[in-house]
C-alpha cells in the first residue's frame, strides 16, 4: 500500500520524501522553475532546516540546497520517505 502524499512544507528538520508532483494551482512559472532547479517527479528531497513561525524551510535536492517558503513547498506533492525507502543520502 502507498503512503499517503502530502505537501514539502510539512516535512521537518530530517524527513525525507519522494516528489510525486505538483499541485495544479501552482503557476506554471514556478512549476518549470521548480523543475530547472532539480525538483523533478521521483527526486527525493530532504528537509535540512525547519524553522519556527513560518520562516522559509531549507531542502536538499542532489548536492544543492535550497530555501523555499510556503507559497511554493505547500504546492510540491510529496510522499514521505522511511530510512528503508528511496536512495541514500
């Protein structure tokens, strides 16, 4: 049975998850940005920092990190990931 799928935003400091997709109410520019900075369906991502009150999030996608607010991690479609799924980081 397949996790549930939910937004990058909700990952915390450590998690790690699969990119299933984006949400359609995300404009298409960020989409094709999203896309040319690595965040591809099938890449997995790491939340490396989750700050309080809202502040923009840190990711790992690759070797390159990335800070997202929620405008746009909340559009990114996730599955969260266990230490047993997807590859090593």
């Amino acid at each position: 049975m397949k996790p549930p799928s939910t937004s990058l935003w909700s990952l915390r400091a450590g998690e790690r998850c699969r990119i299933e997709g984006f949400a359609g109410s995300l404009a298409d520019s960020y989409r094709v940005r999203m896309m040319e900075l690595g965040f591809h369906p099938g890449e997995v991502v790491t939340c490396v920092q989750s700050p309080a009150m809202g502040a923009p999030r840190v990711y790992r996608v690759s070797n390159t990190m990335f800070s997202l607010d929620d405008d746009v991690a909340a559009h990114i479609e996730v599955t969260r990931l266990d230490d047993h799924d997807g590859s090593a980081q």
